[in-house]
C-alpha cells in the first residue's frame, strides 16, 4: 500500500509516494541530498536545476557500473558452473566405464 512520505533534499520538501517504508525512502532522499551537497558545495549560488542534473548523471554511472560488475560476475559463475558440469560428466563416465563388464577372457 503506498504511503506519502515527506523528505527533504537541497533545502526543497517533497512529498513521495511509495510502497517501501518511510526509512527506505528518507534513505534515498539522503543519499540523493548528500550528492547535491557535494556537487553544489556550499554556494547558494548554484544552479539547482544543473546540479540535480549532474547527480542524475553520477547516480546512473554508478548504477550502469554495478550492473557491469554484476554482469562479469555472473558470466565468471556460469563459466566456472559448465567447468564443474564438465568434470562432473567425465568423472561419471569413468565410474560408468568401472560398472560395465570388461570382455569376456
């Protein structure tokens, strides 16, 4: 059920709707403000808009560069998953070969 929680980020209130937890939310506001105050440092003078801007950019980097990680990983698994398959079959056919009767002498 969503629920209106109300967080502040560069001085500016706002009202979000959610379904996540007034924590979760005041989390990401959080998260958010402190890459405002960053890159806008402590100048007022600061073009709120464009800062808003560059932390959309920063925040997008480093989501497309956990995602690349999680990507490489993930192909590193399955590389070493088919290896461990591999063996698994030739050891199985090894134990086959063992079980099935030799010729006849």
């Amino acid at each position: 059920m969503k629920q209106s929680v109300s967080v502040e980020i560069a001085g500016q209130t706002l009202s979000i709707r959610s379904d996540e937890g007034p924590e979760y939310v005041q989390e990401l506001a959080d998260f958010v403000d402190a890459h405002v105050r960053e890159l806008g440092g402590t100048r007022r003078s600061f073009s709120l808009q464009r800062v808003a801007l560059l932390v959309a950019i920063q925040i997008a980097d480093e989501l497309f560069r956990e995602k690349d990680l999680r990507r490489r990983y993930r192909a590193r698994v399955e590389a070493r998953l088919e290896a461990l398959e591999a063996a698994l079959a030739l050891h199985q056919a090894d134990l086959d070969a063992l079980d099935s009767p030799g010729p006849e002498t």
